[in-house]
C-alpha cells in the first residue's frame, strides 16, 4: 500500500451513566474488553466460539477486527498467526474513578485502513456497551449509560 492510500478515521465517543459507577484509574482495559464482547455480539452470525474454524470468518467484522489475519502479501508478518488490530482505544486519561449521574466519560477511537469500512459495527458495538454498562455499581455491574 502506498502512503498516499493509508486512511485514518478518528471517532469520539461519550457515556453518560444513568447513576453513580465506578470505574478504575485506567479505563482501557474496561472499555476494550467490554467493545469486544459488544462486537462478537453484534458481528457473529453463526454465534461460535472459535472463529478460526468459522466459514464466514473472512467477511465478518469481529474476525477481522479482533482475530485480524495476516494478508497473504505480507513480508513483515510472515509466521505470525495474527496481524495487528486495525483499531487504538484512547481511553480517557483522567484519574477519576467514581462517575455521577450526568458525568460524562470519553474516549476515541483511531480505525486504520479497512477498518473504516466496519464504522457501523464499532458503533453499535459500542452502543451496545452502553446498554450493558460499564463499571460497577455498588459491587455489582452498572446497568446502563446513554451514549
């Protein structure tokens, strides 16, 4: 790929809890962790646990999001099982972990190259995260944000 072809996207998002969570000092890991299970969620159309032997890995937007394969031109990858994510969370870097009702929490999302094309599926993984919750709400989970 030439580098006047490379594409970058750039979204921002923002939660707004329903009541007071809790969230740790970094976010990354929750915000990631819960988009993935979000995006399985939304992308999976045969609903199976591995991806590697699904016939409809090659078009479904987790598998190549999460499970991103290797191109079959690449000199630089070559014996790796996967290539990197076509993605980068920004988690929010304030330190604050106790969120109110009508806080805002917020973070982007970098999407490279093709990635761009699943834009519709990062989303509604993402608002699908935040009809689940994220957090904790006195020890249990949070149980929603309006995004």
């Amino acid at each position: 790929m030439m580098l006047d072809q490379f594409q970058m996207a750039l979204l921002r998002f923002v939660y707004v809890p329903e009541e007071t969570v809790l969230m740790p000092v970094y976010k990354g890991n929750v915000l990631r962790g819960g988009f993935g299970a979000a995006l399985k969620n939304v992308a999976c159309a045969l609903r199976r646990a591995e991806c590697e032997k699904c016939m409809l890995k090659s078009n479904c937007a987790y598998s190549q999001i999460f499970e991103t394969p290797v191109p079959d031109d690449s000199k630089y990858l070559e014996g790796r099982q996967f290539a990197p994510h076509p993605f980068a969370l920004e988690p929010p870097l304030e330190t604050k972990t106790r969120y109110d009702e009508d806080d805002e929490i917020s973070f982007q999302l970098l999407l490279v190259g093709k990635a761009i094309g699943f834009t519709p599926y990062f989303v509604l993984a993402f608002h699908i995260l935040g009809q689940w919750g994220l957090g904790k709400r006195e020890g249990v989970s949070c149980t929603g944000w309006r995004a």
